[in-house]
C-alpha cells in the first residue's frame, strides 16, 4: 500500500466539458427487453450520458475545459510548467497527446508533458503524479487534464457496458500555496487483469479479425477492440475494497467521517455508491452524484462530479475525500485539505 502525503500544494482549480448530445437509457429497448429498461435505470442510477461526436476526442474536450480553467481564473498558459494527460481513449498511439494540448493550448515549449493510462481510478494515480511535481522546486503549477470517449470503444450492442459509459473531459489546476496536507492511499491487484479488458493489442496482435462482431457472454456484442467487463466480479471487488481504503485513510490522517465535508465516489453506478454511504456511515447529502446526468465517465468522474455538483461548495477551507477504482484492479483514495478551490460550471462542446 503507497502511502503518500504532500504539504503545501493542493487544487487550485477545476472544470469540465461535456459533449452536448444527450443519449437516454429510456430508449435502449433494442438492447434490453422493454419490461426490464426500468429497473435497470434504478439499479444503475443512469438516466442519461453524453456522446461524443466521431469526429471529437477526449483531447478536444479536455482542451475546452482547460480553456475555461484558464479563463476563469486569468492565469497566463506560460505560468503552467508540467501538463499531465490521463485517459485510456487518447488522440493516437504515437504521439502522447500531452504533447498535442501543449501546441493547442498556447503552453511554453519548456512544459514537461507525459501521458498517463490507467482505468477509472486514474485521476487519483494522476493527481498524486501532478501533486508530486508540484511538490518539486523548480515546479509552481501543474495542468492535470483527464478525459474519457468510452463511447468509441464500447459496441453499443454490449447490454452490460452500453447503458453504462459516458464522455467527459476535465481540467484540474494544481499548485504551491497556503494548503493544508493532503494524502492518497493507493493500490492494485494486477491478477484482475482479466476482470476489465480489451483483448486485442501487442500480447494479442491486431489483426482483421480482431474488427469482427461477435456474440459473446449472454448475448453481448462486441470485438476483439472494444471493452469487455465482468460486471459481477467489479462489484465484489469495489464493495470489498473501497470502503476499506477509506476507513484506512481516516484512521491514518486521524479523521473522522464527520470531519469530511465532502466524499467524492467514482460514479461507477448507484447501487454501488449507495452501499458505500451505508457501509461507511456518512450522511448522503456529503456524497454527490452526478451518474444520472452523466453516466460512468470512467476516469474523469471524480472531478467531473465536483464540476457537477459542488461549483461554489469549496469556497474557503474544506475537507475532501476522493475515492475511485478501476481496471488493473487499481483503487485509492485521498483526503485533501483544499482552499478556496475555484470550481467552474460544467460546459459543453
């Protein structure tokens, strides 16, 4: 277990941008049998997601939510000295999109830029990397952009996965200043490599076949390129594992429930969520969600949900715990101290 505390660096800034197309779980009926669409929508908490368009990018979203960061808190993109990339769904292959936004962003050709890949607990492996730096002399501020289009690599014949995923891209400024301590707890499990996966890449050459629709498990559609999920083992290792990573994360910054402002929760689905309020004894008003409006935005959820529901809330001093988990298996949380956080409204491009 990574146990990692930092002093004097903390969130400057956040934002979020969402494509504008609304895709409704209401009308899935060539999915799922029309008698079941209802409880499905209850057990998982999803109404609706957000789709990107072909033609737009994780990048393309994450840029427009860096844009409004910038604006809305009227700092120069020369000021930023390391931008970080977290998403499974990047631009290409080669080269590491970082290094794209640095261009289109207008950031100083000295920016340190690097890629990240990781499941939906990403933004906190990639929050401890920008915090890190930031910790770092020579490094004053650090643009952590993190976005996910799912909807370009799920089959939306996939009963399991379509009704799930949504696209997002967010924007999280990270820097020096006047911030109390803030510690992450981070893990993973690498025999669940199994558990969430798309199977065709270098161990599995692509090849044409690996473009074929094929029936798989219950009658999922999907290729060799696209996400499989096995959602029953996911669960028992969320419920199994996040609860306790967070109790461990109280007892070992000395907190309690009550002295958390905020709990921020991965919107993996509502049952879920509901469970760990329940199992961890917190009061529901201190966990937002925002998996109704958005769906599963696999990394970039935790902050979108910020973005979503708490614009306004981090004003002056405040207490929050984030908790996500993912492929890999990889799970962590972190409290953070946070001061005066300018949180931006959701946009959309």
């Amino acid at each position: 277990m990574a146990t990692i505390t930092f002093h004097g660096v903390g969130i400057k800034a956040l934002s979020a941008c969402v494509p504008p197309r609304i895709v409704y779980n209401k009308d899935l009926g060539y999915l799922i049998p029309e008698e079941e669409i209802e409880k499905t929508i209850n057990n998982i908490g999803i109404e609706q997601r957000r789709i990107a368009d072909d033609d737009v990018t994780a990048s393309d979203l994450c840029f427009k939510a860096a844009q409004q960061l910038m604006s809305d808190i009227e700092i120069d993109p020369a000021s930023i000295d390391v931008l970080l990339f977290m998403s499974q769904t990047p631009d290409y292959r080669i080269p590491a999109t970082s290094c794209l936004l640095q261009d289109r962003l207008g950031l100083s050709k000295e920016t340190l830029c690097f890629d990240i890949s990781l499941g939906c607990s990403g933004y906190l492996f990639a929050l401890s990397t920008a915090f890190a730096y930031a910790s770092m002399q020579g490094v004053n501020r650090v643009l952590l952009l993190d976005g996910e289009t799912f909807s370009k690599i799920v089959n939306r014949r996939d009963k399991v996965d379509w009704p799930l995923y949504g696209d997002a891209g967010t924007a999280t400024l990270v820097e020096k200043g006047d911030f109390g301590d803030s510690t992450f707890i981070l893990n993973t499990d690498g025999s669940g490599k199994d558990v969430l996966k798309i199977h065709a890449g270098m161990r599995n050459p692509i090849t044409a076949d690996s473009c074929v629709e094929r029936e798989r498990e219950e009658g999922n559609i999907r290729t060799d390129l696209e996400v499989f999920m096995d959602g029953m083992d996911v669960f028992n290792f969320a419920i199994s594992k996040v609860p306790r990573s967070i109790k461990s994360l109280l007892q070992f910054t000395e907190k309690s429930v009550d002295d958390v402002d905020y709990l921020v929760f991965h919107q993996a689905n509502r049952f879920m969520m509901d469970f760990f309020v329940k199992k961890l004894k917190i009061s529901p008003e201190k966990a937002p969600y925002c998996i109704h409006k958005y769906g599963n935005t696999s990394s970039a959820s935790v902050p979108l949900t910020i973005s979503s529901e708490l614009v306004g809330a981090l004003d002056g001093d405040k207490t929050v715990v984030l908790s996500a988990f993912g492929a890999g298996l990889s799970w962590g949380a972190a409290l953070m101290q946070m001061h005066d956080c300018k949180v931006s409204p959701v946009i959309e491009y």
